[in-house]
C-alpha cells in the first residue's frame, strides 16, 4: 500500500509562483510513475504533468512551460513547480502514482492523495 500526502496549496495572485509537494510512503515509489492532476470546480479531473521512473516528463498543453515536476527518489517525493500562475490554474490538485506508463488518464493510476487547494487571484 502506498500513501501519498500533498502539500504547498494556498493562495497567490495571477502571475506568482507555488511549489506543491507529495510525499509518498513504500519501498516501490522509486519504481513508480508519478503525476499530478486538477480538478476545478464543475469540471471534470484532469492531468497536468507526469514523471516516469526513468525521470522522462510529460505535460499537459495548459501548463507547458509553466510548470515543472520533479521527483527526488531519496526523499520519495515529488513536486510541481508552478510558475506565471493564471486563475485558470484554480483548482484542487491530485498527487497520484502507479506502476503503469506514464499516461493522461486517471484509471491508470491506482494511489491517489486527497487533494491540496490552489486558488489564483485575479
């Protein structure tokens, strides 16, 4: 069973920055790939940006440029580095992990965290 706990959501204006983290429990994590998705209010859950065990990313159109993620397997975490915030980037903020391929789609990651508030003012 794997844990994953987020943190480093809060409030920033358009334009600022904000480092979320995700600290994961487990021997596996090294082996897993891990990603981040959002979810606004009314809309539906999606991928913003993914890190496979090989350290290759991806990320979604929205946030390319923008946003980095990392990992540090010593630490067994992972980050999103957001920057040039926009209030479109208002959501909740999912850290979740699998060992599949690194892929858009929720259903192919099987542990979640429960989510970090970032809310970007205009």
């Amino acid at each position: 069973q794997v844990q994953l706990v987020e943190s480093g959501g809060g409030l920033v204006q358009a334009g600022g920055s904000l480092r979320l983290s995700c600290a994961a429990s487990g021997r596996t994590f090294v082996t897993y790939t891990m990603a981040w998705f959002r979810q606004a209010p009314g809309k539906e859950r999606e991928f913003v940006a993914g890190v496979a065990w090989s350290r290759s990313t991806f990320y979604s159109d929205s946030v390319k440029g923008r946003f980095t993620i990392s990992r540090d397997n010593t630490k067994n975490t992972i980050y999103l580095q957001m920057n040039s915030l926009k209030p479109e980037d208002t959501a909740v903020y999912y850290c979740t992990g699998g060992s599949g391929r690194l892929g858009m789609n929720d259903y192919e990651y099987r542990y979640w965290g429960q989510g970090t508030q970032v809310t970007v003012s205009s």
